[in-house]
C-alpha cells in the first residue's frame, strides 16, 4: 500500500508539472549575458569579458525579472526559450543591487508577443514545499525540490532559506508553488542542497515601485539602537515592565527618523507593528523578523509611517519619512556612482575613491578604509564626501621609500582637506615650495613629490607600466 500511495504521488505530481508545462514555455526564458567590467587595480583598463547564462521569468510583455547579479557589468544580453537554440536580442531595462534585482527588456517584437507573464503567488510559508524551474541542457524544462527551512529580512531585501535538489547555480531559477511564483532563486551552495529566495514581498515592492512611473528605490539605513533584553539599560530609557521595544541612541543626519526621533527615545511600534526588546516584530507569515525590514524593505523611499515613541514617560504618536541616499551622494556607493572608476595616477601612485566593493588588504590602511566601508551607512566623522586613498604604488626610482604603500587613505594635499578626488587635481595647481605634499590618515610619513620633474616621471611611469590614461574625472572626455 505505501508503495502505492508513493506512485499515486509521483503520478499526480508528474501532471501538474504536465498542466503547467505551457504557461512555464511562454514565461521563463535563459539570459546569455556578456560583460565586463572595470580593473579595480589598474583602472585604466577593463578586465577581459566575461560570458555567463541566467534565468529569469517574465513578469510583463516582454520584460524579464532576473536577480542583480546576472545583468551586472552587462555589454550584452541574448535571451532563449524553451525548445529553441535561437537567441533573441535584448537590454538591461532597470538594476537595483540593493535589492538584487534587475529587469531586462526584450527587442524582439515577435518573440515578445509570444511570452506570457507568470503569476505572482502569496509568500511561501516556513516548512512549506515548492518547485524549482528552470531551462536547462537544450533549453528543456527541469523541476527540482524545494522546502522552505528559514526566512530572514537583511535591510531591503526579505530572503528564504531553501533546501533544494537544484545543483546549479542560484541565478534565477524560479520557484513555483500552486502555479505561482513564490521566489526567485538568487545563490546555491554547493555540496549542502541549500539556496536563498529573494522573496515575493521583495519582488512585488520592486515592480510596484515603477507604478507612478518613477523609481524610489529603498529607504537608507540611518538609526542605532540598543535592544532591551537586560534589565539595566531598560532602567536606564525608563521604561517600565509592560512597555517593550528599541531605544534609539543614535539618528543620522538626514536619514530616516531625522528632525523627528530623538536620542533616547524606544520606538515600541512600526507601522502597526508591535516591536519587542530584541528589535523585531511578528510577520503575519513569517514570524519574527528584524525591524529593519520595516524601516527599508516594507515600503518605499518618500513614504511615511507612523511611529509609536515613549519619550519621557509618555507615549505619543510620530510620523516618520523613510528617506533613501542617492548613489552620488553615497560616502562609500556600493559602486562607482557612474560606472566607472575615478582615478589619477600621480608619481605612480594610483588613487582611487572607496567603493563598497573595492579590494582591500589587512594593511594598517586597510584597516581604517574597512572601518569607513564598513561604518558607511553609520557614521560621518568628517566632511568628506568621498573616501579618497592611494590604492597601491607603481614602483619608480622617484617614489623610492612609497613603493609599499597600499590602501592609504589620503587626508589633505598641498594643505587641502580632500573631499572627493577632484580634490586632489584641484591642490595639485597650488605646490608648496615646489613640492607636492600627500598628508595620509594612519601614518606620519607624507609622500612629497618634486612638483618641477612631475611630467617627467609621470610619462615614464606610463611608459614602463603601459598606463594609457593617467587619469579619469567625472567630465573628462571618454
């Protein structure tokens, strides 16, 4: 009999994959994405192309939802459907790497009348089981397992933790559950059978936040808090027995809760939704999840919400702006603001501004560049609009001494506080007694340069390490 049952299982499972079989051919397609992107260490140059595939599916006439990462650095992007080898052209419509997610757009008009979008479902509950599409080997259909095992809200993006059969790659492959989307898988780890779901809460604020034709992208972290899990601090806010959420020790200067939280102020609801002592709230199908999630990946940047506060001793209603930080105006942007990097290579130092994602060593530079990328979304300790630092040192008899300088953060020029890295161009008209004069932060050794012989050494620095542009500003011709 049990052998029975399970063959009555695999039958009725086999035919709903039959049923849906149809609408997944006309919704999910495979990306042929070449790209390329630029060397972080000699940014003169761009890195070799790269080619890569991912999935997505289609969310509109025509246009396909894949996560961030497959469209990244993109110079080209092909798309196939199932049974065919053709592929069709396309462009990246829109990216947001916050919260992983991008639309491409198909150019095709035949192609784009012939796919159909796939339902969006309601969100997968823990413990709950879906299945895992994709195209595969010859753009065929292929169904794996997936169960939902943990659910977690990191800023912006609310994420499930699967366990699933799928041995590829997390890179769009879609999960299905009653002939709806419930996911779209975004990472794998091999040898564990585990995957991360960026969640339908996250995939529906995306597309809903084109609704009014303008994208607003995910509000800014921007406040500090101390959970009140320890009877000490609670005595210390005042705040008694039956009152139970976060105190706020810090908010940032335009950020969200700017102008209206205070330093000392327990925030004991969200948006309708009770906070505890360890920061966190209850998801009407989640469970508890974080409180960041909130103040970033409920709703979008320019919304308001309301606020339960006590302030001393008593409760009141606030209304809070959730508010975002544009990309230039970011300290440590997550990337160049226009993609490519600004830079100058002077004396064979090459300078470069802190990216989110920029290499950096365990050098005693590296390690106050860490605490600034790191700390970004937290502190300003000075005015500096930009993280401006010697990345490394192209070796010349006319740096001898600098040679095994990396990851330096510089601090002024010629006696200028630096800013941004236009900073430096700009000082650098003004030398000091004929010198050029690098202040660096984490060391008392300035690397000074022979303002005169600078040309020279700069042209023979090129020469030798075969740099074909000595620098790249915002406004310099391409």
């Amino acid at each position: 009999m049990k052998r029975l049952g399970l063959l009555l299982l695999l039958v009725a499972a086999a035919r709903a994959g039959d049923d849906l079989a149809p609408a997944l051919r006309a919704g999910l397609v495979e990306l042929h994405v070449e790209s390329q992107d630029w060397d972080s260490r000699e940014p003169w140059k761009k890195r070799p192309e790269r080619r890569s595939t991912g999935r997505g599916f289609v969310v509109e006439p025509g246009v396909v939802l894949t996560p961030a990462d497959v469209v990244a650095d993109q110079l080209m992007i092909e798309v196939s459907v199932a049974n065919s080898a053709r592929r069709y052209p396309a462009r990246l419509k829109h990216i947001d790497k916050g919260l992983g997610l991008a639309l491409v757009e198909i150019t095709d008009e035949e192609l784009r009348a012939a796919l159909a979008p796939l339902p969006i479902g309601e969100p997968a509950r823990l413990d709950q089981e879906c299945d895992i599409w994709q195209l595969g080997q010859e753009n065929l259909l292929e169904r794996y397992d997936g169960r939902v095992v943990a659910v977690s809200a990191n800023g912006p993006q609310l994420a499930l933790r699967v366990k699933t059969t799928c041995a590829d790659n997390g890179d769009g492959q879609v999960a299905i559950r009653d002939g709806k989307v419930v996911g779209l898988l975004n990472s794998t780890i091999r040898g564990r059978q585990e995957g991360t779901l960026i969640g339908v809460e996250t995939i529906r604020r995306y597309l809903e936040d084109f609704a009014d034709g303008t994208y607003h992208g995910a509000p800014a972290a921007g406040l500090w808090y101390h959970t009140l899990l320890r009877d000490d601090l609670r005595a210390y806010y005042g705040v008694p027995d039956d009152k139970h959420g976060i105190a706020i020790s810090r908010v940032m200067k335009g950020r969200t809760g700017d102008g209206v939280l205070r330093e000392g102020d327990v925030v004991l609801a969200v948006d309708g939704y009770d906070l505890d002592d360890e920061g966190r709230f209850v998801h009407e199908v989640h469970g508890r999840l974080a409180a960041s999630w909130l103040f970033q990946g409920r709703r979008y940047a320019g919304d308001k919400v309301k606020a339960t506060v006590l302030r001393d001793g008593n409760v009141q209603e606030v209304e809070l702006e959730l508010r975002s930080v544009p990309a230039s105006e970011q300290r440590v942007p997550d990337g160049p603001p226009n993609g490519r990097p600004q830079y100058l290579v002077v004396g064979g130092m090459v300078i470069l501004e802190l990216a989110a994602d920029q290499p950096i060593s365990r050098s005693t530079g590296g390690v106050i560049l860490r605490r600034y990328r790191d700390r970004a979304n937290w502190d300003q300790p000075d005015e500096r609009r930009r993280i401006v630092f010697i990345d490394h040192v192209l070796s010349d008899a006319a740096n001898k001494g600098y040679e095994d300088m990396q990851h330096m953060p510089i601090e002024r020029v010629n006696g200028v506080p630096i800013r941004e890295i236009a900073d430096v161009a700009k000082a650098m008209e003004t030398p000091v007694r004929g010198f050029h004069v690098f202040e660096l932060e984490g060391t008392e050794v300035d690397v000074v340069l022979p303002a005169p012989q600078l040309a020279e050494i700069d042209a023979r620095i090129a020469q030798t390490y075969k740099v074909t542009r000595s620098r790249y500003l915002v406004g310099d011709e391409e």
